[in-house]
C-alpha cells in the first residue's frame, strides 16, 4: 500500500497520512512547488532542498518537447538532469493542450488544436507548430522516459463554464482514456498512477466518474476541471460531494488549487495534494505572502486572516530597513531589507524574482505544515 492513512480531524475531513514514492515519502496533506519544465522558476534544486519541499511538479507537455524525449534519456531521467532526489509528480500534458491549443473556454487565442478522439488528442505544438498525437499510452511513455514517481493518465479537461452535453462527452472521453491507461500498469511497479476525475460542475456526472474510476483501482485519485473559472463556493461545493466518494485509503490530488484559504478549505473537505502557479506567478510581479502571526501564540490559526501580501513594488517599502522575512529560515530573507528587494525589483535585477519566490514557496511548504499540525492537535 503506498497511502497510510494516519489520522482524521475530528472537526472535519482533514487527514493526516504518509504517501510512499521511489523517491522518498511525503507528509500529506503537502503543496508541490511547480517545476514546469524541470526547474522552479529562479530556483535551483538546492533551493527547494532548503525549504523543506519533499516533491515537486514536471510538465509532461513542456518536457516532451524541450528538452525532449533524447536527452530526458539520456540524462536518465528527470531526477538526475535537474539535480532532485526527492519525488517527482508529472501530469499528463492535457490541460496544456487544451488552454494552449486554441480552446477559447481557456482563454487562449492559438489555433493549435486538431480534434480529439477516443484513441487520443491530436494538436500542434506551441513551440514550433508540428503536429502530434497524445494518446492515453503515449502521455504515460513520456512519463515513465520522464521517470517521475507519480503520474498522470490523459484527460479531457472540461471547463467549468460548459454546457451539459460537452461536459457529458468529455467524460466519457476520459473514463474510456481511464480504462486504457489503467490495463498498461505493471506489478509490483515502483510508480503510482492516478485517475482524474472530471465532469465540470455537474453532481451526477462528477459523481459518476468516481464510481467509474474507482473501480479501476488507481494509486490515487485527482479532481481535475476546477480552478478553471468557477468560484470558490462552486468548487467547495464539488469538494463537499465528491471528497467523501472517493476512497479513503488512497490520496486525493486537488489539482490547480490555489490561494492559501481556498488550500485550507479543500484540507478540511478530505484534500491531501495540492499544486498552484500563484507562489511564484505573483513572486514575479512582486507580490508577497506572510502569515499574521499573533504574539506568543504557540500555533497559527488558520482562520479567515491568517495571511496577508503585500506588494514590494510599492513606494511605501523604498525606506522600509525591515528584514524581507523576519520569521525566514532562509538567511537571504532575514538579512535583506524590504528596502533592498524594492530596489532590486525597480531596477530589473533577476535576484529580485529569486528572493520573491523563495519568500512564497516558503510560505505555501510552511503553510501545510502549520496544517498538518492543526490536524494532528484537532485544532482544524
């Protein structure tokens, strides 16, 4: 069994649990910092290390294509080529295709997309318009040339906004994907292979689909097609019915999300894997998260303010002497001044994203922390 299941919240669904990889086991619930094409932006592996990230995320999409399938051979794997020996979670590359292939419910103004069929997806890629076919054991070649420890099969990634009959025919999309992708594992593989669930903001489509997948025995299961569009009261009422169907003795992926609060909701609701770009997405535009520690309190409180972010760009930090992150474990954080990261960041300096990002991922790996001790104290 790689999922032990340690402990339940008696306020809520939140669990305490130990997901077991090839690479090492992870402390659930737990966030994966994004790694879309074999690096964190601005970070090295060394840098993940050091804030205590026990996995992180690879893109099947944007890896296939560069550095591509050759050197990810060649360098044996992705472990190796960027320098990380923790686990590696990859997904299947299917949302990229469909919000970068011309899919206007993604918002995306290319025309990559061909079609999509039961045997798979055929599209275009956004690096140099050649043309390709992803199909549910093509997407988990990559992985497995990848070798990330746990992967994804292919999905049609409905967006929450559809109407009844896409949303319908994409799930039947995916499960018939499900099946194929679930026949092409092996015994006694050291990889974990989740299913995904889908069907946009429909109860009995979403619900079906759990019932569908579960029958195939994934390693996990992932909620996919939420953080698309919908609110956040939409997607925990996704959360409050189809959390419960899935099974208790395997992981429960929310895939996308999201802000800290919308993390803390999903826990409470039986979540255990998150992933989201907002941590270095906003580091980049100056943007930074802290937690509004309360004097001689011994644990947050991760209630409705328990966090706050400031925009470092501002002309109110140009003389602000304070450290960066006075609560940091990382001495960049606490020995530069908020005054110095503004500087850094006027002048265009790249050690501005570098420290901006270090001071979020840090935030979000500390926040599932501060989560995992709630649970295990009641207290969430």
């Amino acid at each position: 069994m790689s999922f032990k299941l340690l402990k339940t919240s008696k306020h809520s669904q939140a669990r305490l649990g130990v997901l077991k990889t090839a690479h090492g086991n992870i402390q659930t619930p737990f966030f994966m910092p994004i790694a879309t094409r074999g690096a964190v932006k601005t970070l090295r592996a060394s840098d993940i290390k050091k804030l205590n990230a026990e996995i992180v995320l690879g893109n099947t999409y944007h890896l296939f294509f560069k550095p591509g399938l050759k050197i990810l051979k060649k360098a044996q794997g992705l472990h190796k080529f960027m320098d990380w020996t923790g686990p590696i979670l990859t997904d299947s590359g299917g949302y990229q295709v469909f919000s970068l292939g011309g899919n206007k419910d993604f918002g995306s103004s290319h025309k990559n997309l061909v079609k999509i069929t039961s045997a798979g997806v055929e599209f275009r890629s956004v690096y140099d318009g050649s043309k390709h076919l992803f199909t549910p054991k093509k997407v988990l070649e990559i992985q497995a040339m990848i070798n990330s420890d746990i992967r994804m099969v292919l999905d049609v990634c409905s967006p929450s906004n559809c109407s009844r009959e896409q949303a319908e025919k994409d799930l039947e999309i995916t499960l018939t994907w499900a099946k194929i992708s679930s026949k092409l594992i092996t015994k006694n593989s050291k990889h974990l292979l989740f299913g995904i669930v889908q069907g946009a903001l429909y109860k009995d489509l979403r619900l079906k689909c759990v019932q569908e997948l579960v029958k195939l025995n994934f390693d996990g299961y992932a909620l996919g097609g939420l953080a698309v569009g919908e609110t956040p009261q939409e997607m925990y009422k996704v959360l409050d019915y189809a959390s419960p169907k899935m099974p208790a003795d395997k992981p429960r992926y929310l895939m996308g999300v999201g802000y800290p609060e919308q993390i803390v909701e999903a826990v409470k609701r039986g979540m255990d894997m998150f992933d989201c770009v907002i941590p270095t997405r906003e580091a980049r535009h100056g943007r930074l998260y802290y937690f509004n520690l309360k004097p001689k309190a011994k644990n947050l409180k991760l209630d409705k303010d328990f966090y706050q972010t400031i925009n470092i760009k501002s002309e109110k930090f140009s003389n602000d002497m304070s450290a960066i992150n006075v609560n940091s474990k990382i001495p960049e954080l606490k020995n530069y001044t908020k005054a110095y990261l503004r500087h850094l960041f006027s002048v265009e300096e790249p050690l501005a994203l570098q420290l901006a990002t270090l001071n979020n991922v840090e935030f979000y790996l500390q926040l599932m922390a501060e989560i995992r001790n709630s649970i295990k104290i009641n207290r969430l």
